[in-house]
C-alpha cells in the first residue's frame, strides 16, 4: 500500500492522535479512489510497521474505519475496502456520525472491556500464537454427529423444527438438562429450567433481575470477563474477594459483609476461571450458611465445571441452597460454543423474573438448536464426548505448565489447575501489564491481562494463558515468546529513558 500511500510521515507532536490521522488518511485514499472498492489492506502487523506504531494502534484503526463503514473483516481472509460506500457527509461537512456521539450515553470505562476487545478482536494473523483464546479448537466439536442430528430433526419435524418455541425452552430439552442437574444436583425438575442463548445470556440476565443500580455486589477476582462485565454494567458497585486454592476467600467476604449489605455474590464452584480451582466444600458450607443469614443471591457459575482433569465431579452448590443460589451453565466448552446453548436453574419469584426478561430479551433460544441440544443429551453423546475430551486437556495442561515452568519459572508463580482450559499465572516482580501486551504481540503471541479479570485491578500483574486450542509443540513456541517478550519489557524498565519513548 505503501506506493498509494504515505504513512511514515505521521505528526507526533499534533494535538490530534495518531490513530484519527491515519484514519483520516486511509479514508481520504478510498474517498479518492486511491484505494479501490474490494482491495485487501495490509494486515495491521504490517501497517503497525510501515506507520512505525504499535499493534493495538493499528487495531484500532482498523476498527475505527469499519465504524464508519469504509471497510470490512473477514476472519481468516483480512480487511477489505467496502464495495458499497458509506454515506456521504452533510453540506456542513460534519461527520456524518457525530450525532450518535452526542445522543448516545456515556460508555461505562471498563480495563476488562477494553483488553477483551484488544486482545479477542485482533484480525487472524497465521504468524500469532494465540494463548489468550480458551475456547477448544474446532476439531474437537462433534460435528458430524450435530449435523446428522440436525437432518434426521429436520426430516421427522419439518417445519415444526423452526417453530417458536416457549420463552423457557424447549420441555424435552428442559427434562434433559432437569436429568444432569439430578446427577450433578443444579436442579430437580424441568420447571426450574430457563435454556438461554449462552451462559454469557444466563449471567446477564440474572444481573438485570436481582441486581439495581448502586447495589454492592461481590465478585471472584481474578474471574469471568463476562461475569465482571455483567455486574458492571447493572450499575452496581463491584468488590472483588480473592481466590486462592481452596476457591473463594470467604473470610475476607464475611469482612466485606460487616460493612456492606451485599445484593449478589458471583462465584464458580469447580474449575474456577482463570485459576482451575475448586471451591473447597468448607468454604462452600460457610459460603451457603452467610447466604441464609444475610439474605443475598449466589450465582453459580458451571460452565467449566464438567471439563474437570483431576478428582471426582463435585455437586453443585445449587444442591444445598435452591433458593439462594440461581445457577448457569452451558454446552459451550464441550460440543462448540458457536451454538449459544446454555442455560438458568432457579427456584422462587426470581425464577418468573428470569423467564419474563428472557421473553422480552429474544424471545426464545433457536428452536433448530435446542431440538439438536434435546437428541445430543438424550442419547448419552455428551457423557461419552467428555470422556473422550477431558483426558486430551489434562495431556495439554500438562505440556503447557512443562513449558511455562521450563522458560518462565523464575518470572511467574502457577498452580496446578484441577479443570478448565487454563492457566493462572501471576508475576513474582511488577511488571506493566499493558507494555507486556504490546511487546507480546510484537513477538507474535497474545495472553489475557490478568487485571482484565479483576474486579479491582492491582497488583504485581499477571495472565492467563490457555491450552484448549493449541498442540504441545504450538503452546511452548507461545511460551518462548512470552519469555522474550517479558525480557524485552524488562530490559525497557531497566533503562527510563528509553522506556519513555516506547
């Protein structure tokens, strides 16, 4: 592109940022048609180097001009000019875009947003190693027996398969995820059921039928972006509680309870995520009984909890408190999180609340998937798949932590994760966690920022990495950048006067 366009030249020293100047530029070259409708621009590795900026800068730009409709991603394939042009600007010559700015409401500022957005939303770039992803790759999903499923519904229901559907979900898939819930005790009846488009569907709307604006709520941390992004956006205030190897530091939450009346408490029994650990069943006990005594709502977060490497399935906290605890869970981590199939247990008039937003939320969750989701369960598939599955993650879990404690132990501490796709590393000495992000990128790999998952970032700093995705050999490439990443953000730190211009 560099032969259409100059970008090497940009004014660091202008009061405006260098991100609208280079959006300024490339929409200037595709107004003037220096840039043609359907031509592929460079990916933003390569116009990070030809602009001489840092990646994320490039992200955003990338972004920022599909906001504003002049190009278009593709994953796997890049970023495009729009063959459509986007609409021409008012006589005054205004942004024809300025108008949203001014009627829409403030953003809510959130680090976890922000970095979820930066680190997720790059363009496929075969030259990353992407340890930041923890859903499992796509070889791993059933799709061939999804889509035989999917044929013989089609063909027995007909047009009945595409039918709307009760708000709470299909009644057979009800009774079959009521069975699971026996076994692993979540629920007992299909009336306790609400399947939804997701567990990330199931968490917000608990939060929008318990939680009001100004609430306390309190927070695993480091924990779920979504669950950290759900309470957030309810209005409430958001107080993190450590956790540690026996799971959430309930002590440190009877502390909180002295001072605060606390609406919610958001935790994840088993297979904690990012950490993969349990909340041990003392901690669970005292957890329920101050549930009782101070009239506050548990929600208890599963997803992870089935893709348990080592030790015996728990039950669920739902179990001992079906009336506090309000439960989600998905099929997201095992047979492809693309289906948006999870779903609620609760009990209660917060239950009718749940049913009545979901009906006014979407509807109902796609009929096609739930009739395939009812087949899938039905049929034992799903029990067979994890035990396929789960000794694979142990294998990965295994091979990662081998790598992180062969080229990063005398940077990071990590502990052994009981299940998950995850693991939970955190910095033996301080270390900028956004510098690191950049420098990784640079060096080909990404992580999740460990304060992108805290309700109260601080802290020495800290990542998450995954193993779902990726083969052994891939994983410890990862690690070898990350390790040449840090050395180069600590050689930076070492000397001020070069970081400064970093």
């Amino acid at each position: 592109m560099s032969y259409k366009l100059r970008l090497n030249d940009i004014d660091r020293a202008s009061g405006t940022s260098i991100t609208s100047q280079l959006v300024d530029r490339l929409r200037e070259a595709i107004d003037s048609g220096a840039l043609v409708p359907g031509e592929k621009l460079p990916t933003t590795r390569a116009l990070a180097e030809e602009a001489s900026i840092n990646h994320l800068t490039a992200v955003r730009v990338y972004r920022r001009l599909a906001e504003l409709g002049y190009v278009t991603s593709a994953v796997g394939r890049g970023t495009f000019v729009r063959s459509v042009p986007p609409p021409a600007p008012d006589a005054d010559d205004r942004d024809p875009v300025d108008w949203q700015t001014a009627v829409l409401p403030e953003p809510r500022a959130s680090f976890s947003n922000e970095m979820f957005l930066s680190t997720y939303m790059i363009p496929s770039d075969p030259g990353i190693v992407s340890l930041a992803t923890g859903a499992p790759h796509a070889s791993l999903f059933p799709s061939a027996q999804l889509g035989r499923l999917a044929d013989e519904i089609l063909q027995d229901l007909g047009g009945e398969a595409l039918a709307y559907l009760d708000p709470d979900g299909l009644f057979e898939l009800r009774e079959a995820i009521a069975e699971r819930g026996r076994r692993y005790g979540f629920a007992q009846t299909p009336d306790e059921i609400i399947v939804t488009s997701g567990a990330r569907q199931g968490i917000d709307l608990v939060c929008r039928a318990v939680i009001a604006p100004g609430d306390v709520v309190v927070s695993e941390t480091p924990t779920f972006i979504g669950i950290l992004s759900s309470l957030q956006m309810s209005g409430a205030r958001v107080i993190g509680v450590p956790v540690d190897e026996e799971g959430l530091d309930v002590d440190a939450l009877e502390r909180i309870l002295a001072r605060h009346e606390v609406k919610l408490v958001a935790v994840q029994s088993g297979c904690q995520n990012p950490t993969g650990q349990d909340l041990s069943p003392r901690r669970a006990a005292r957890l329920l009984e101050l549930a009782r005594e101070r009239s506050f709502f548990v929600l208890e977060d599963g997803v992870y909890a089935t893709v348990r490497i080592d030790g015996e399935q728990r039950r669920r906290l739902r179990h001992e408190q079906p009336d506090h605890v309000i439960y989600v869970d998905s099929l997201s981590k095992t047979i492809g999180g693309g289906l948006r199939l999870g779903w609620i247990a609760a009990s209660g008039p917060v239950r009718q609340r749940l049913s009545w937003l979901k009906l006014h939320n979407d509807v109902h969750t796609s009929s096609l998937v739930q009739h395939v989701a009812h087949r899938w369960l039905a049929s034992g598939a799903h029990e067979r798949l994890v035990e396929e599955t789960n000794p694979l993650y142990r294998e990965r879990r295994d091979a990662l932590f081998a790598s992180v404690r062969a080229r990063l132990d005398d940077e990071v501490r990590v502990r052994t994760p009981v299940g998950g796709h995850h693991l939970w590393l955190t910095f033996r000495r301080p270390i900028d966690e956004r510098a690191l992000l950049n420098e990784a990128i640079r060096c080909g790999v990404t992580f999740l920022p460990g304060s992108a998952m805290e309700a109260e970032p601080g802290g020495n700093g800290a990542m998450r990495i995954s193993y779902a995705r990726l083969e052994p050999e891939e994983m410890d490439e990862g690690v070898r950048r990350l390790a040449q990443a840090i050395r180069a953000v600590r050689a930076r730190a070492a000397r001020p006067g070069i970081a400064a211009l970093s």
